[in-house]
C-alpha cells in the first residue's frame, strides 16, 4: 500500500476527499457520480480503481467502504457493522435474536446478526466483511412494527420490543429455538413496556 500511496496525486486525494464527504459511511457509485459529476461508467472505473489502490473497500455490488488509514488489514474495516444493514439488505430490518439482545430480552450473545429482508437472496447465512448475517425473507408489506436506530450517520431499521416478540414466537429459530424464545417473552412480560394488545394486534 506504501507504493500506492506514494502514486495518489494531490487531484486523486482531492476526488476522495470529495465523494467522502459526499457520502456517508459507506459510499455508492451514485455518490462519486454526484460528487464528481461522472456518469454511472466512470464513477465505477474510479471506486475500483481506489478499491484496487487501497482506500475503499468492497463490501456488496456497487457499494464500499473506506479504509482507515491506521488500518493493518482491509478483510473488516467498518466499526458497526449494521449499517451495512440498510445497504444490503433493504427493504427490511434487523430482528430476531439480534432484536432480542437490543431490546435487553435476552443476555446471551449471537455470532450473526439476524436480518428480515423482502429482499432476493441465495443463501441465508453471508458473511461481509467478516461478519456473519442470516436471513429471512419476508413480503415488504410485512415489514411494520419497525424502529429507526441511528449507528453514526446512518439510519436502521429495526423490530420494535413487540414485533421482535412476534417474529420469535411465529418463528423461534429465529430466536434461536423454543426455549430461548419462552425465556425472551418472560422478560417482554416483565417489561413496563409490554403491551399483550400490541402483541395480539
């Protein structure tokens, strides 16, 4: 990376500065295309370009993320990877177990971050950026019962205490199998904020 470095002129660091600021924390190709004022062709021969140089990384089709200066390794470069969440894998939201341990219905800690998402997908377990998303694929008409979590400057969708109750008892595998679910709906009952109307809804 030190050569690459050494060969990214002032008017390239310029252009990255430029689509940086353009964009949030990840960027798209229809950030570089606004910010540099390209068309669709150009701003993805320019995100490979600094992707193939080091400063971004590809982390899902047309999308990146920058890579930390003091960064030893491109294979994770984001710090909170739910925001990658809306990038990928709208529309939807983060739910089920995960859901669970936000809403401090469960203790137990999940490797993978659980995803409902209307969105087509091959296989349910992915793995980007060296995090691992499973999924479940829903109607968009199904996606209510939601919360907008903000991670930084990014915006997340996420199952309400309610709804996260009602995808674990309509599917307890993605709470993590029965028993887990009875223990995560113990302590939805026990908080001041159930609603069994809500839930029944």
């Amino acid at each position: 990376m030190a050569l690459e470095t050494e060969r990214f002129s002032s008017h390239a660091r310029a252009r990255l500065s430029a689509v940086l600021q353009a964009a949030g924390e990840l960027v798209t190709i229809e950030d570089a295309m606004k910010a540099l004022a390209v068309d669709r062709d150009a701003a993805t021969k320019i995100l490979a370009r600094w992707q193939h140089q080091g400063w971004l990384k590809r982390v899902g089709p047309g999308i990146y993320a920058p890579v930390p200066l003091d960064a030893l390794t491109t294979e994770q470069v984001l710090k909170d990877p739910w925001i990658l969440v809306p990038a990928l894998f709208a529309p939807g939201y983060i739910g089920g177990w995960t859901a669970a341990e936000h809403w401090d219905l469960t203790e137990q800690l999940f490797r993978s971050i659980f995803v409902f998402t209307a969105r087509p997908f091959r296989s349910k377990e992915q793995t980007v950026q060296g995090v691992s998303f499973m999924l479940k694929r829903i109607p968009e008409n199904a996606i209510f019962g939601i919360k907008t979590v903000w991670r930084g400057q990014t915006r997340v969708s996420m199952a309400d205490k309610h709804r996260t109750i009602v995808d674990l008892l309509a599917d307890p595998d993605t709470g993590g199998g029965i028993r887990h679910v009875a223990h995560c709906l113990g302590n939805y009952l026990r908080d001041p904020e159930a609603h069994g109307d809500t839930v029944i809804q």
